[in-house]
C-alpha cells in the first residue's frame, strides 16, 4: 500500500464571525477526514461556503487548523509550508499568482528561480507548457493586458511550472467561455497522462467533474456527504437528464414512455421536456419512442447540473 | 587504519554538508536576486508617476531651501555645523531619498493580507516577510533612476551643494541608502503590513506612520537642530538610520570613522526591525483568516 498524498484525520476549522456586536464562531470545516492516494483526480463539490476553500486551504498550509490532522505529500502543511510548495501547485480562480505589471514571460522565469529550476529545466517546461496551453502569442504581453481566458491559461501554467505531484484547482474554469474551458481540461487531461499528476479540484461546472475526476467528494456545511464515482452519485440522487424535443406538429403531451417523466410542454406541445433515469433507458431509446408519436425536427439533452446534484444530496441529508 | 577511515568518512560528510549549504545558499540568493528584479522591472511600468514624484519633490525642495537657507543666515552663516551648502546637500538628498526611502507608510503586502492575496505568498516555498521586503527594496533601487539622482542633480545646478572631503564617503554613502531603504520597507512591514493578521483596518497604522517618520527620519529638518531631548527621541528610533545617517554619510557631514559607526547602527536597527517582523508573522499565522474566499 502506498502513502496517501493527502490524509485528513478529523480535520476542523471554525471562524468567528461579528454578528451585530456578538460574536459567533462558524464551523466551515467539521471532523472531515479522507485519504487521496497518488493519481487520483477528485472533485471536490460543495454550495457556496460548504467548506471547500477553508479545506485546500488547510492542506496547503496556509491557514492552520482549529483541530484534527493533516498530512499533504507526507509532510505537515503548517510546519513544512515551504517544502510542500515545492510538490504542490495551486490555481485560486479569483486570485493570481502572476506579477500584474510584467510580461507574462517574466512572471515564469521569477517562478523558475523560486523553485530552483536549472536553466535546463526551466526551458524545457516552458517550452512545454507554452505548446500545450497555446500561450506563445501573449508570453510578451503584461498580465494586466490579458483576456480572462488567457490569464487563467498563465495562472495553469503558473501553478504548474514546477511539475508538482499535487495540483490543487480552486473554480480554475469560472467565468470562462466554453471553448477556453474546454482547451483548459484538454490540458488537465494531458498533464495527468504524461506526470500521473494528482489533481484535486473544486467546481461549480459539471463538465469538469465528468471530463476530469474519477472520484467525487462532496461537502456540506464543513461535512463530508459524498465520497465516490460520479455514476454512483447520480444513482445517490437519482439525478436525472432531461430530453428537450422540437417536434413538426403540436400533439399531446408525451406520456407514457417507459423511463420517462414528462416535465412540461410550450407552443401547443410543439416543445416537450421529458426527464429520464441514465440507469433505466437511454436518450436514443427515448428518442425512438417520440419518434413514432411524431417528427422529431430538433433536440437537446441538458445535464443535471451540479447544483442540483448537491442539492438533492443536501436535501436527502436533512 | 578503521579510525583513520572513520575519520576521513565523517570530514567528507562534513565537507559534503557544508557544500550542500553552500549550493542551497547560492539557491536562495539566486531567489530574492530575481524577486529584486522583479520589484525593479514592475516600477519601471510606471514612469510617468516617478516623473510627476520628481516634480513633487522639486518643488518641495526649493520650498526647503527657502525656509532652511533663511534660518542658517539668520544663524550667522552656521546652525549645527551646517552652512547654507551643506544645508543644500541635505535637502536635494533627503528630497531625492523621498522617492525611494518608504516614508508614506505603504506596502503592498499590507493590501495583500487585507484582501487575502497573502494566500498565494503562503503558497511559494518563500520567507512571506523576506520576500515582501525585497520587493519593496527593488522598487525603490528602481525609483533612484527617475527620482533620486535627478533630484541630486537639479538641486546642484540649481543651487549648488556642498560635495564631500573623501571619496571613501560615496561608497559608505551607497551602501548606507541602501541599508536605509531596507530598514524603511522592513519597518513599514513590522508597524503597517503584520499587525494586518490580527486587524483588518490597518490604515490608521499606516497614517501614524507617516506623520511620525518624516519628522524623525530628519525629512523636514535634519534631526540635528532639534532641541536635544527630540533629537535623543529620534535615535531611540528607527527613523534616522533610513534618512538622516544616510544622507550624513553621502554628503562628507561625518568623517569615515563616524560613518563606520552609523552603519553599524543601521545594520542593528534592520536585525532588529527585521527580526520582530519575522516573530510576528509567525504568530500572525495562527490567526490568519483569509478574506475574500
């Protein structure tokens, strides 16, 4: 059995908070304990203010923990907090790791000297990650100058220049288009393949858990509520997708259709939204069924959306 | 012979240490070498506000030679050991220091803490307070360019200064600016920037700072025409060794031995400035609640 990259042992936090002129202490983490072996890629999803960044941040040390302990790549965050930035790479989505006012060429050679990188090293990953990340038209330009889309590119390649064992992603796609997003965890996916990174990530986006994480933690209100594989927190929830059908005539509602649930018609029924359980049909089968009551000139498939994941496993919890 | 082996194994670990400390030692100056740059290069962006600093500082010290010069005439020609172009040395180095010695109390790492950017610092295999100081150090080597020399040299063609006796005092000149603008960043860093752990409104700090530096750092008046009890106060304080010893030191107002003696009371004030520092970020830590999410 190999070490855990990250142990967590009744893992605890607790804030005081100015209330009017009381004060009140909150628990943004309580007892959390879990184990993350080298190569994982986990996702890591909670409503706002669950607990996930007080999490990260108890396992890269920056804030110490009220009680419980900690072990990130085998060292003692807190205590050990400049050895473990060595192995560790963070992306905070809100915040930036780069030099507002330089190029963002400069910002990488600033980090290659924080992290010892020998001139050898430093190009050969420079290199390698202006390829991957498409980077090379702005590497000239000053960070402030930089669309959103581009400067989360420079804070990826930020975070991981130093090649870290773990990297730890926090909202790394909030607020980007759909194309950057994708370009994002095409990246993430490559990284893992060729360094067998450890990857850790919190996201409001369902489709960085599905392309990115084979296991899903879920957190409520500083609890572990979830611990397991997508598919099993969708049978957990029940979670279902939707089929959005535009069909050449008007007719009825459709009901009926085994594995479905009609959720509603517009326009005299010319738009119908059927839900159906992944587990009992699929969105083809479905689609036939319709196809035999009428002509199908349109369709989408929405996803249950993450919020509405963590809400029924909230619901389901209290 | 087991002995000898034994004691030629233990010197070579020990020379195999000691090179070990020598490389992470090279490692470490190579770091804050580039984080000096880097504080340097990111001022450098700004020039147009150093110029408009320049300008500001000018001004200022033509006002200062008018107030000062009349005061040395009113003396009979000498107040403290200064003549007028003595004086002027004085106030066309404090002027141009103005830009560089950290006098308004301001650090960058003070709004870092308060919006929770601190985080990122924390998360570089970095001293916090070492790395924060050293990018103040290399955006004031930086402001000497647009601002320092200029001011120094405006104010000799202008009015003419005094230049010292030895040129030894050049020399101990630089290098005490230099010690001075680094006990100004770690001083703003210990008084403004780390009580920002426990308090989330540092401003009031940062307001007595500046009201209280430029007086005892001898930006207004040197602080040797103080009444003597002001001028013990002083040099109780920190604040001489970033403006008043500097400038001593570069205009020949103290001899070569006098100056060896003020550096190493700069050299006392930036271990002690910089050692609180570090105790406090250390306990800071504890109660380090990042803001912002």
């Amino acid at each position: 059995m190999t070490e855990p990259i990250i142990e967590t042992t009744g893992l605890t936090r607790e804030f005081k908070v100015r209330d009017g002129l009381k004060r009140r202490t909150v628990l943004a983490v309580d007892d959390l304990t879990l184990r993350i072996e080298p190569g994982e890629a986990v996702g890591y999803i909670g409503a706002n203010g669950a607990g996930k960044s007080t999490t990260i941040k108890m396992l890269t040390g920056i804030l110490v923990p009220t009680q419980g302990s900690v072990t990130t790549c085998g060292l003692r965050p807190v205590q050990d907090r400049r050895r473990l930035a060595r192995q560790v790479g963070v992306v905070f989505g809100q915040r930036s790791q780069l030099w507002w006012d330089l190029p963002v060429r400069e910002s990488f050679r600033i980090l290659a000297a924080i992290h010892d990188l020998s001139a050898a090293a430093e190009k050969e990953r420079t290199d390698e990650l202006v390829e991957r990340l498409e980077m090379a038209e702005f590497l000239g330009t000053p960070v402030r100058q930089l669309s959103l889309g581009q400067r989360m590119r420079a804070e990826m390649a930020a975070a991981l220049l130093h090649s870290p064992r773990l990297v730890i992603l926090d909202e790394p796609t909030i607020g980007l288009d759909v194309l950057s997003k994708q370009r994002l965890r095409e990246f993430l996916v490559a990284e893992r393949r060729t360094h067998g990174t450890t990857l850790l990530l919190t996201t409001h986006d369902m489709g960085d858990v599905e392309r990115l994480c084979d296991r899903i933690l879920v957190i409520d209100r500083g609890r572990l509520a979830y611990d397991g594989d997508l598919p099993g927190l969708s049978r957990t929830v029940g979670a279902e997708r939707v089929l959005v059908v535009d069909l050449a005539e008007s007719i009825e509602d459709l009901t009926g259709i085994p594995g479905t649930r009609h959720l509603g018609s517009e326009g005299h029924g010319l738009r119908q939204r059927l839900a159906f359980d992944a587990e009992a049909t699929t969105a083809a089968r479905v689609l036939a069924s319709v196809s035999e009551r009428a002509e199908v000139l349109d369709l989408t498939v929405e996803e249950p959306d993450i919020e509405d994941v963590v809400r029924r496993i909230y619901a389901a919890r209290r | 012979m087991k002995a000898s082996f034994g004691r030629t194994g233990r010197n070579l670990a020990r020379g195999a240490g000691r090179l070990r400390l020598l490389f992470l030692m090279r490692g470490t100056i190579r770091v804050y070498w580039r984080i000096l740059v880097a504080g340097f290069r990111r001022q450098s962006a700004y020039l147009l506000a150093a110029f408009g600093g320049l300008v500001a500082n000018t001004t200022f010290g033509l006002l200062k030679v008018a107030i000062l010069f009349a005061t040395v005439r009113a003396a009979g020609g000498e107040l403290q050991g200064y003549d007028v172009a003595l004086m002027s040395t004085y106030i066309w180095v404090s002027q141009g220091l103005l830009g560089s010695v950290n006098l308004f109390g301001r650090i960058d790492i003070a709004d870092r803490i308060k919006d929770g950017d601190v985080a990122v610092d924390f998360l570089r295999p970095l001293d916090v307070q070492a790395a924060a100081i050293t990018t103040e150090v290399g955006k004031s080597l930086f402001n000497l360019i647009p601002r320092g020399i200029p001011s120094v040299l405006i104010g000799g063609l202008v009015v003419g200064m005094a230049l010292p006796d030895h040129p030894a005092s050049y020399l101990l000149g630089a290098v005490s600016i230099l010690l001075g603008i680094a006990i100004s960043a770690a001083t703003v860093y210990l008084v403004v920037a780390a009580p920002g752990f426990w308090l989330v409104e540092t401003r009031g700090l940062q307001i007595l700072y500046m009201v209280v530096s430029g007086f005892l750092a001898g930006l207004f008046v040197p602080i040797w025409i103080f009444p003597k009890w002001l001028e013990m106060l002083a040099q109780a304080t920190p604040f001489p060794s970033m403006m008043m010893y500097p400038v001593d030191i570069i205009s020949g107002r103290v001899d070569v031995t006098e100056s060896l003696v003020l550096l190493a009371v700069q050299l006392a004030w930036l271990a002690g400035v910089g050692a609180l520092g570090q105790v406090l970020t250390r306990a800071g830590r504890r109660h380090l609640e990042v803001q912002g999410g």
